[in-house]
C-alpha cells in the first residue's frame, strides 16, 4: 500500500488519505484482473472468462467513484457551501447502493429468462480456474475494504468492499454449477444465477440502508450526544446541561450546541475560561464544533428551592416527564422560567402546559410562568 500512497500523495494518518489508497487500490487491482481475464477468455474463446473481465471492469467504476467523491468531500469550505462538502460521501454511498441493486436486478432478470430458454452452457476447466483465482484476490480484496470503510467511518467504501465480496460469493456459485454441469451433466447455472441475484440485492439494500440512515440521521447520533452530554456535565462550573442539537455536514464534520447551567455569580471571565476549555476538548476528542448558551440559576433565591422542590414533586407523578431544568425566576418580575424533558411517546404537549400552568399558578399565584417542553435533544 505505501507505494499508492506516494503514488497519491497521500497521508495514511489521514481519513481521506486511506480512503483514496484503499480505492486507489480496487481501482488497480479490478483492471488487472479485468485486463487478464478479458486476454485469456480471448484465447481461450470463452464468452464466460471475458464476461468476468467486464464485470471487473465495472467494479473499477465504483471504486472510482469512492476516490472522487472522497477527494470534493474533501474541499474547503466555500460561499455556495460554508458548512463544506462532506455529505457528497453519503450521495456516492447512495449511487453505489443503486448500482449494486441494479446488477443484481440485472442479474435476476437473465436468470429467469435462461431458465424458460436454456442455452448450451460453454464451461472449461481452464476457465473454471481463472474464476477460482479471481474469486480468492476479490475476498481478500472486498474484506480489506470492508475493513477500511468502518475503520475511517466510510459507507461509500464499505459499499465497495461489499460488492466486491459478493462477487467472490457469485463467483464460488458459478463454480459450483459449472462443476455440477461437467461432472454431471446438470445445467443449474441459471439457478445459481437468481441464488446470487438474491446475495447482490440483499447487499445493495443493507447499503442502501445504511447510507439513507446517514442522510436523514446518523445512527451514532444518539451515543454521541450521550457521551458529549457525560462530558459536559462532569465539567466543573456548570451545574447540568440540556437543549443540544447536533448537525451533520460528513463523517467527521460536525457542529452542535447545548445550553449549561452556571451559577449567576459566575463572572463571564470565569465562565469563558472553563467553556473554552471545554470547548477545545470537544473539538479535539469528538471533532464537534460546539457552541454553549448559557442559563443562569440563582440557587440563592428565597423561593428557588422550593420552586425546584415543587417541580420535582410534579414530574414524580408523570411518567413521561424525565426531567427540569432551567429554572430561574427573573428578580425583578418574579417570573419563573422552567423547562420540562419529556420522552418520544409524549404526543399532547399542550395538555401538559396547561396542567402544569395550573399546576405551578395554584402553587404561586403571584408569579408568571414562561414554560418550554423539548426532548431531550429540541
């Protein structure tokens, strides 16, 4: 590999840099086995060695395709896209799964129409061992993909590396039918065909899966923010944290907020200092540009705890109330600012602003109520 690295000037410490390699590398692998095959099915005037070398050739395209959707992912941010380019990876997953079902479907269609009009079947032991050879490097190949893709969080990659898996998959059921044929004389090579139809359309629609799961939302988004949520919490200053949002702009592009809770008396000085803090950790450790708002909580007001102490009381009765924060009430009006986490299975948020308006006026008529209900990520 690191002659393809020099070969691209590429980083292997860097994502982009093994990703390129890695695609660099199916690029030139499938056009050595796509230029063998085509030479010996040409001498040998097999129609099935050269087909195999057409299909390698293909294979060539999709590889292709991760480079280049990797390298635009890669450009710097610009007036037309300020956030970046890193979502073009997920469109190049996109087309990739397509195109993955669409051999399959492909493959399906001429299995069915070979059943109901058989052909005499073209089979040598010589080509039987150029698929073998094929089939092997293919494994190893797809799998080292495979490898790649999750370890630099690549779904176009991963989608290559799979498809070159199955081929090998595909090529071991040909083997076997063409086998089947000239030990026995049994023609099930169109069989076999829809048996590999299936394994490519189940391939392509995990891919598809997965890379539609990025585009409308990453299925880390959760862990993430619960390990971002651990980790501000456990910062000394801030007493809770609550209201984040996270927004996706590539695999490892992402900016978010949150808002924390700060003892009033905190000066900005001293707020900034540990938020900074915090703040590069974040960057560095979870690579989220995070952005703090500030609430500030007054635990020295005279009605302050036993505001809280009536809150909790309140959530105790509901069950899809998880928790309050933000509590506050403004010295100069009295009003009382709270807001209320509830879970997913909550559809009548109205109803529950007006039991708790009620609630909390019953407990302190004097005082005016400013109420927001999120979940746990707004």
């Amino acid at each position: 590999m690191n002659f393809i690295y020099k070969l691209l000037r590429a980083d292997k410490n860097t994502r982009e840099g093994v990703i390129a390699a890695t695609s660099a590398l199916g690029i030139f692998v499938n056009l050595l086995l796509a230029a063998g095959k085509v030479l010996v099915g040409a001498l040998a005037s097999s129609i099935a060695i050269i087909s195999e070398g057409v299909n390698n050739a293909a294979d060539v395209f999709t590889a292709l395709l991760t480079l280049i959707g990797t390298k635009l992912a890669g450009k710097h941010p610009d007036e037309k896209h300020p956030f970046g380019y890193g979502r073009i990876e997920y469109l190049t997953g996109l087309v990739i799964a397509v195109l993955i079902l669409v051999s399959g479907v492909e493959m399906a269609i001429s299995s069915v129409k070979l059943i109901f009009t058989p052909q005499e079947l073209s089979v040598s032991y010589l080509s039987l061992a150029v698929v073998a050879g094929s089939a092997v490097v293919k494994f190893f190949l797809g799998t080292y993909t495979i490898r790649m893709g999750k370890k630099t969080d690549s779904g176009a990659l991963e989608g290559v590396g799979e498809d070159c898996r199955n081929d090998s998959f595909a090529s071991v059921i040909t083997i076997a039918s063409a086998l089947a044929f000239l030990l026995f004389g049994l023609s099930v090579d169109a069989y076999a065909g829809l048996i590999t139809s299936a394994l490519i359309v189940k391939a392509g629609i995990g891919v598809l899966r997965s890379t539609v799961g990025e585009i409308i939302g990453r299925p880390g988004e959760a862990e993430l923010a619960r390990r971002l949520y651990k980790m501000i919490r456990a910062q000394e200053g801030i007493l809770n944290a609550a209201d984040m949002m996270l927004h996706n702009y590539g695999p490892d592009r992402w900016s978010g907020s949150v808002n924390v809770e700060i003892d009033h008396e905190k000066t900005v000085a001293e707020a900034y200092a540990f938020l900074h803090a915090l703040q590069l950790k974040i960057m560095h450790e979870e690579h989220v540009t995070m952005v703090f708002g500030i609430y500030a909580v007054d635990n020295d007001h005279a009605d302050s705890h036993a505001i809280r102490s009536d809150i909790a009381a309140y959530i105790r009765t509901k069950e899809h109330i998880k928790s309050y924060h933000a509590v506050y009430v403004e010295p100069e009006t009295g009003k009382i600012y709270c807001d209320l986490t509830v879970d997913y299975a909550l559809k009548d948020w109205e109803a529950l602003r007006k039991d708790f308006t009620a609630y909390m006026t019953g407990k302190y008529p004097q005082n005016a109520l400013e109420l927001t209900i999120e979940t746990d990520f707004v």
